[in-house]
C-alpha cells in the first residue's frame, strides 16, 4: 500500500491536480502538415506559437472536451513568435496569465494538448535573465529558458510555475531549446493582433548585402532600390554602401532587423555611407513593411 503520507505522493497529486486544473484552457491546434497547441487567452482568442503555425490552408482547434472547432487566424507576429486565432466558442476559461518575476532554478511544467488530451512535461527554469531582442526583431520582456523535454506538438502550450501561475507560453529556440515567451510580451503583443493583425515592423525598400571592406570593417551594399520607398526617398542609390546607423558602425544585416523591429516606423536614423569612395551622411525615415 502507498505511504499517503509521502512527500512523493503528494507531490505527484499535486501536479496531477494542477495539470487537471489547467487543461480545460489548453487545445491542440492543427494546420496544414502542423501539430501545435495553444491556449484560451480571451473568449473566443487562442494564443498559440506562430512558428508552428502553417502559412496558410485550414485551421482547427482541439478541445479538452473532444470537439474540434473551426479557427481563423485574427493575427500573427512572428518578431514575438504570437499568433492569435479566432474560434467559434465562448466558454473555454481563459489562462490567468501572470507576469510576475521568474527565478533560475525553481520547477516549470510546461502543458499542451495532443488528440484530444493533455500533455505535460517537467523540468526546471535553466536560465532567467532580463529582456532581449529575437533575431526577427521582436522585444521580449525576458529570456526564460526551460530544462525540460518538450514534445513538438507542446509547442505554444502554457508554461507553469510550481505555484500554479502561468508564465507563458512555452516555445522551440535555437537547437530545440524551450523557451518561454513571457505573460507580459503576450500581454502586450496580443491586443494589437486581436485590433489590428500585426506588429507594424520597420521597412527600408533596399535590396542590402554584407560585405567585408577593405580597413576590415563590415558594410551594407545597396543592390537595389524599391521606387518610392523609404531608401528612393532618402536618395540611396544602387552601389552605395552603409557603413553606419546612426553613428553605430554596421555590424552585419541582423544588426539591421534588430533595427527594425516594433516601434521603428516612422522613426528617422542617420545613415552615413560611401558612394564612389566619398563619405556621406543622409536621414531616411523608416516605414512600414508592407
């Protein structure tokens, strides 16, 4: 007979309870070739991971409670790696996100959905550090990296703490890492999906190159030039080459996409450049990628 009172007992009814609790938030969502899962942040809005979305075809929402629901796509961003559906149903308990701090070292509990029921896996916050920016450009609110085994269809499920709170919505990095992308960046991207469709990100109208210069420096070549863009208007030509943003000197294109991420149209940078061996300096004012 079980010992009732191990602390290893209670600890596995305890997380069994909490997973039971959060399941019927929690669906699995199905694209085309795509097995993902997310979660109800609104009624009606599922949030789910953009990168395990398909780019287009039929979406379908999987329940707790075995039916499957018609999904339309409300918005995506994939700077943040959010997407938000829109599904025919107004009662599933949204997930109380909680964007409080998160300590390295503490227990996470990552759960999604796969056929109809939950799926869980369980480790420990491996590294909690402050805010960063992605490689497309997207602003998250802190890098939370998950030591755990995650299942590719538990991508965009909800990522737990041992309190019950929900931190955010569990992700693949780099090398199938898992990451969380924070309650507050999804608290701060998924209006403006559910108003608008996207995040409006920063837009040049050049064709740019990375190339290596001759003191060693990295610089951008322009290879072309969109007519009536953000470039023409500022007067780049083809050739030119971008040595510097704003007085910081180019480092390679990611620099750039950094650059551009939200918050960036509109916005007017210096560029200094070199055009037939001449050092100039011209402002251009970002727009919006169309």
């Amino acid at each position: 007979m079980p010992d009732p009172a191990s602390p290893l007992l209670a600890f596995s009814q305890d997380l069994a309870g909490l997973v039971a609790r959060t399941a019927p938030s929690i669906v699995a969502v199905h694209s085309h070739r795509h097995r993902a899962s997310g979660f109800a942040w609104k009624s009606g809005l599922i949030v789910t991971a953009d990168e395990a979305l398909a780019e287009e075809g039929a979406i379908t929402v999987h329940t707790a409670d075995g039916a499957t629901v018609a999904a339309t796509l409300a918005g995506r961003d994939p700077s943040t790696d959010i997407a938000l559906l829109r599904i025919g149903r107004s009662d599933l308990p949204p997930a109380p996100l909680d964007p409080g701090p998160v300590a390295a070292g503490s227990l996470a509990v990552a759960v999604g959905a796969e056929e109809g029921a939950p799926t869980v896996a369980l480790g420990l916050v491996s590294r909690a550090g402050p805010a960063w920016r992605s490689l497309r450009g997207g602003e998250i609110d802190a890098r939370i990296e998950l030591d755990l085994a995650l299942r590719r269809s538990g991508e965009g499920g909800l990522a737990l703490d041992p309190a019950g709170r929900a931190i955010g919505m569990v992700v693949f990095g780099p090398r199938r890492r898992a990451l969380v992308i924070p309650a507050a960046t999804i608290g701060r991207v998924a209006p403006h999906l559910e108003s608008s469709g996207r995040i409006p990100l920063g837009y040049l109208g050049l064709g740019l190159q990375a190339v290596r210069r001759e003191d060693g420096s990295t610089g951008l070549m322009v290879m072309s030039v969109e007519p009536g863009g953000p470039g023409a208007q500022a007067g780049l030509r083809q050739g030119d080459m971008i040595t510097a943003w704003n007085g910081q000197p180019i480092r390679g294109l990611g620099m750039l996409q950094a650059a551009l991420g939200p918050g960036s149209p509109g916005s007017t940078v210096t560029l200094a450049i070199s055009r037939g061996g001449a050092p100039l300096e011209v402002a251009l004012t970002i727009g919006e990628r169309p």
